[in-house]
C-alpha cells in the first residue's frame, strides 16, 4: 500500500492592515475548495495567515496588540474554515497569534485532520528580529517583543498515514530544527513564512533571499529524508515586498512543485511518503552512521567561541 498524501500549499498574496479575519477567511475557502477539487489531502497555509504581518509596526497599547491575536480556534471568524474543510475532507494547517487562556503569546501553527479534528499545534521556536522599536528601519520586525518562544520544541505527530512536524518561517533557517524532527521521524515538515525580500540589518541579503529559502529548506528535507512545504505570503504588503517562492520538496531535496506568481495560488503535489525511506535507511540511516559523541557543542553552547588568536610575537 502506498502512502501517498496530496498536498496543497495555499500561498497568499498581501493582507492589507484593514482586512477582517472573515475576508481572509473567505480566501483561505476558497484555497480549500480548489484543494479539493485537486485531490488534495491536506492545505498548508502561511505563516500568521489570518491577518497582515503585524510585527512590522511598532504597537504600543496592548488591547490594539490583542487584537491581532487568536484567543480560540477555531473562533468566529475561523470556524467556517474548519466547517467547510471537514465538508470537503480537506486536512490544513494553519498559522496565527494565540493569546492563551493564561496570557502566554505565541506565533503558532495549528494542524487539523480531515474530520476537522485537530491534530496538534506548534509554537514557534527561533523568534527573529528585535525587542524594541528601531526607529532607523523602514519596517519593524518585532516578533521578539510580542512573541515567546514556543516551550515544547519540535515535536511531530502520527497523522494524515504518516508521521508530520511543523516549524514556522525563521526555523527554517536552523538545521537543528529538521534534526530534532528528523530524529522523530518526520516524513512531512509543514512551514509558512513571511520574509521581506529587504533584510535592513544586511541589505546585500535582499537579492539572495529566493536562494536561501530553497537553500534551508532543500538541505533540511535531503539531510533528514522528509518531505518540507514551504508556503509563504507574497506580494507588495502595506509597501513591504514579500517573497513568495511557495514550493513542496521530496526527500532527494528536489523542488517538485513550485509557486508561479507571488498571489493567491494552489500549489500541489502528490508526496508518496515512503520515497522517505530511501535516505532514511541509506545515506542518512542515522542509527547507523551518526557519531554522537561529536555533537555535546550543539546542545552545550549558544554562541560561537573560537579558539584564542596567537599570541603577538615581537
Ligand atoms: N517571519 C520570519 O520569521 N521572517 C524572517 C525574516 C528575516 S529576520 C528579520 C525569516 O527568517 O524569513
């Protein structure tokens, strides 16, 4: 028996600052609804889809910022989704901000089974940007002030006949993230993202942004022999470019299905789950051939420490 899951990644173009949840709502519907008809198993949507990414303005009175937050879900306005997904037998996953019950923040991903069942909910982890409003930018990246890091790490979960792990955007980037999956068994890594393709802190970054992107994520699935989805939104949103790029990756590293336009759009691809064994018991049979003993650093020590330089000799 094969274990073959369709997958949609749901990219979205720009969110405007004034959209309602239940005008963007209605788009994700409509993303759902394409996914059905594709034979889709499972949609994956980005990175805070319900709103504009709003860790680029600086705000400072905390009902605004709740505001911006998910305090159920569903909730009113996402509980059409979840309806019109189980009608359909379509799984998603989902990012938002969760307010918890008991004040805690997180920049979250929620993953729903096809009967509308939620499966589990991912906190992010590695929080980019800054603290305090830098004036001296052109837009804000404010997830370290309104965000905590996740506290349950990277986890994955039995679902849609597979084993699934979820990571938001910035985790993307660090390849512990996938080795922490990968040590679980992920086969199916679901990530939504926001980047601005101009980086201020480093702007020679900005023509390199499309390259990383593929980069982590390509490098994640191969070294770890699992599936990636990555779904960004893209377009110009209030006056930030975003990257776009959505694409879906096979254990070989191999971009399978990629996004064409920097819009709303579908992209789709059959991800027989069991190519994952393929790497996983040769190359990258990581019982086999992972030398543990040389890793103590990575969990030991944040930062890098290089050795002393050589004492100047006169
Ligand atoms: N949302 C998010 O994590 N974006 C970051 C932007 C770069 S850091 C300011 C990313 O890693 O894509």
């Amino acid at each position: 028996m094969t274990r073959t899951v369709v997958v949609g990644a749901g990219q979205l173009g720009p969110v405007r600052r004034e959209d309602s949840r239940d005008s963007v709502v209605e788009r994700l519907i409509v993303l759902v609804e394409e996914g059905a008809s594709q034979g889709c198993q499972l949609v994956v949507f980005p990175e805070l889809a319900l709103t504009s990414f709003f860790p680029r303005w600086a705000i400072e009175d905390p009902r605004e910022l709740d505001a911006w937050f998910e305090t159920e879900m569903p909730g009113p306005a996402t509980k059409a989704l979840f309806d019109v997904a189980a009608e359909r037998g379509v799984g998603f996953c989902l990012g938002y901000a969760e307010l918890t019950p008991d004040g805690h923040r997180y920049n979250s991903q929620i993953l729903v089974e096809r009967d509308g069942s939620v499966v589990g909910i991912f906190r992010k982890v590695h929080l980019p940007g800054h603290e305090e409003i830098e004036p001296w930018r052109p837009f804000q990246h404010l997830e370290r002030r309104y965000f905590e890091p996740g506290p349950d790490g990277f986890g994955v979960w039995r679902s849609f006949g597979g084993v699934v792990g979820m990571m938001i955007c910035n985790d993307r980037r660090w390849p512990e993230t996938y080795r922490v999956m990968g040590l679980q068994g992920a086969e199916l890594i679901l990530c939504g993202y926001n980047t601005p393709r101009h980086y201020p802190p480093d702007p020679s970054q900005d023509p390199l942004q499309g390259f990383h992107n593929a980069l982590v994520m390509q490098s994640g699935a191969y070294q770890n022999g699992t599936w990636v989805v990555g779904v960004a939104k893209g377009g110009t949103e209030e006056g930030v470019e975003m990257l776009a790029e959505s694409c879906i990756i096979a254990p070989s590293g191999q971009i399978v299905a990629a996004a064409a336009t920097a819009g709303d759009e579908l992209v789709v691809a059959s991800c027989d789950l069991d190519r994952c064994a393929h790497y996983k018991e040769t190359l990258f049979d990581f019982e086999r051939y992972r030398m543990i003993e040389h890793y103590g650093l990575i969990t030991s020590r944040r930062g890098a420490i290089a050795p002393d330089p050589p004492e100047e000799t006169s």
